[in-house]
C-alpha cells in the first residue's frame, strides 16, 4: 500500500483489470495525488492577493498539470472512480469528475483572493485542519460568507470604517494616518471578536502603531467619536511639546457586547515606534492569565497590529514571535495581524526584504500565515474567523496578511490642498 499526504492507495482493487490498465490507474492515481499535494504547498503563489494588481506574477510551474505527466488526453479523464480512495473532498458526490475539473476546484480553492501558507507546519492535526476548511468548500471560493446576515453585518462595518475615514480626510487637513485601502479590517477584526467570545475568550490586549489606529479605536474598541474629534483640536492631549499625531499614541478599554455575551477589550497606549508595543502586550497578556489563574491560555488572548515593513524589518517581531513557544513567554498563541500596505515609507518590497512575503519570519514559529486580498471583505471575514479557531485550538501564533493599499500615500496632508 502506497501512502502520502493525507491519501491512501490501494493497487490491490485494480487486480480485477488488465496488467496495462492496472498500472496506468495506479500512475493516474499518484498523478492525482502529487497535482493536490502541489496546490497544497504552492497554490498561494499564484493566489490573486493584490487589490492594485502591480504583482504580475507567472504561472508557478509546480502548479501545471504537465508537471506531473498530464497530458492533454489525460485532462479529460475521469477520475470520479478514485473517490473511494478518498484522495480528496473535490471528488465526492461527483458521478463524473475529470483532472480538468480538479485543477479548476483547486485553483478556485487555493489560488482565489486567499492564498494560505500551512503545509511548513510539521503538527499534522493542525495542517490537516487548515487543509479541511480550506478544502470542503470544494472549490466554491466565490462567497466566503456563511449567510445573508452575516454579509450584511460586514457591509455595516465597512461602511463605518469607510465613512470614519472620509470624514476625517474631509476635515482636517492635517497630517493624518488613516487606514484607506485597508478597511477592511474593521469587518475582519469585528468577526475576530465575536468568533473569540463564541470560543470562550473574555479578554483582547491588542497593540499596533499608528496606520489606521483612529480607526480600530472608533469601530472595534468603541471610543466615543466626540473623544476622538476632540483629541483633534489636541483639546486633551495639548502640551507644550504636542504634536499632530499625540492622538495616534492613545489607547482605550471598553467592555463590548457581542452574540456570544461580553467581551473586554483593550487597546495599549504607545508612541509611534512601531513594533515596540509587541512585548509589552504579551506581558499585559501574561499578567492577566496569571491573575486569573488562567494556565491553559483560553481566556485571554493578544492580538498585534503590524505594518509590512516593519513586520520583517524590525528584531522586536522576530524576538516576540520565536518566544512565544517558551515555557516562561508563552501566552497561548497571538493573533498577528499584518496591515500590508506593500510599501515602506518610500521603498518598495523588492529592495526591503530578500523573500516574497513580509511574513516569512513567522515561519520559524510554524505559524500558519493566511494572505488575503483587502479588497475582498468577505474573504477576509473568513480568515480572520479561521484565524481565530486555529489560534483557540492550538494556543499558537497565527498570522493574517491584508494585502491592501495606501489610497493616500504616507502622508494624507500632502493630498488635501
């Protein structure tokens, strides 16, 4: 019996066939079987993730049915026969299924606005569990959405955050970082708690720096708009030392209400120096766990807002996520959250980093990282809820990386005279 990746063969139901017949099904088979697993590793590379389109990016040539020794002939081969060797979820309840169907199904599945990097994860229960969400939507990637409700609740959050940003951008014609181009992280995060206080999660200590914190602190945290407009006019933060973005160095708490009863949330006051709040949420987040009593992890759980440049540019990130697993570190897993502007400052991701992603550094924890296109909200609800699950199961990190857009530059001023 040939084993791999989640599959089983079994040559010895094809004794009733021809000698000639019964290798080629054997070899179809293991076609089959090596066409998934390449999907499986190397489908996000060719994922549509890019709101603006700039990343061209060619056919990967692992993802090619000639690859594996299809040929045209065999494209059209029916295949619906192996589903009893359960090789995968596409194949069941199909009555015809050919390898073309198949690559279809699986660029829908792991080639569509999500592109999901698991398959480093060495813990088989926690790839396998990636791999079955990903996987019994059977190649229906279009629609993310469980319901109609829920898609209208993301609409209202979106709508929020675009509305917030605009009036911002309207009146104030100072400098400003808002998160146009990335608001859809406002639905996403807005699925996250209420996915979090449905697994039992009371409390959420987040961190992250000014790109689009006005925003959080208004739709996810609560903060009175007033409170927020005010600090604006620096009416409460006005020192002789202020400066136009003190606001973007505030925090707040709030008790939020959700389907699934109260959660706290909370949110860390700190200067714009981008990742160095990251250790300070996890020592938030060991306190309370330690306070409470909470030795499993299950009811506290810390969540990091980063940009992309910062994210693979700065030690603090490397440092905080290859303690996470540590006896004395370890806060049962965070919830990374990457605002992936695909710039820094100025500078372009090919001349800022030597790999493809921004998050590759989160590898060395064997996080899965999920990338999503920002402009698909629906999609991004769906990973942050996923996100979220894989985080409570496992008590490990788990990445999410919002491939948006800056829609005004750096700096908003420059774009408002």
């Amino acid at each position: 019996m040939a084993k791999a990746q989640g599959f089983t063969l079994r040559p010895q139901k094809t004794l009733g066939l021809s000698s000639s017949e019964s290798l080629y099904a054997f070899r179809l088979g293991v076609q089959v079987q090596n066409l998934i697993r390449s999907y499986q590793v190397f489908g996000h590379k060719n994922a549509n993730l890019d709101p603006l389109d700039f990343n061209k990016r060619p056919p990967h040539p692992e993802l090619q049915p000639e690859r594996w020794g299809f040929t045209q002939e065999d494209l059209q081969r029916d295949i619906s026969q192996l589903k009893e060797e359960d090789l995968t979820p596409f194949l069941l309840e199909k009555t015809k299924y050919t390898v073309a169907d198949l690559v279809n199904d699986l660029r829908k599945t792991y080639c569509s606005t999500v592109g999901v990097e698991y398959m480093h994860i060495q813990d088989v229960e926690q790839y396998e569990m990636i791999r079955s969400h990903l996987e019994k939507r059977k190649g229906s990637a279009s629609v993310y959405a469980s319901t109609p409700e829920a898609k209208v609740k993301n609409l209202e959050r979106l709508l929020w955050a675009t509305g917030f940003e605009e009036f911002l951008h309207s009146r104030w014609t100072e400098k400003r970082f808002g998160c146009d181009g990335a608001e859809a992280i406002i639905p996403g995060m807005g699925v996250m708690v209420d996915k979090a206080a449905e697994l039992g999660i009371t409390n959420i200590s987040m961190g992250m720096a000014h790109r689009g914190r006005l925003n959080v602190l208004a739709n996810v945290l609560r903060k009175p708009l007033p409170a927020i407009l005010h600090e604006f006019q620096e009416g409460t933060v006005t020192t002789e030392y202020a400066t136009g973005d003190v606001k973007y160095h505030l925090g707040t708490s709030c008790d939020r209400e959700t389907p699934h009863g109260i959660i706290h949330l909370s949110l860390l006051a700190n200067p714009s120096h981008l990742e160095a709040v990251n250790p300070v949420v996890e020592g938030k987040v060991g306190c309370k766990q330690f306070r409470d009593g909470d030795v499993n992890h299950e009811k506290t759980m810390p969540v990091l807002i980063h940009g992309d440049a910062s994210f693979v540019g700065q030690g603090v990130v490397y440092e905080t996520i290859t303690q996470s697993r540590l006896r004395n570190y370890d806060t049962g897993g965070t919830m990374h959250i990457v605002l992936n502007n695909q710039i820094g400052f100025t500078t372009s991701p090919e001349d800022s980093r030597p790999g493809e992603y921004c998050t590759d550094v989160a590898k060395s924890a064997g996080a899965p990282i999920f990338h999503v296109n920002g402009d698909d909200v629906e999609a991004v609800a769906w990973v942050f809820e996923l996100a979220t699950m894989f985080r409570k199961r496992f008590r490990k990190d788990v990445v999410v990386d919002i491939v948006c857009y800056r829609r005004y530059g750096h700096n908003e001023i420059i774009n408002q005279h």
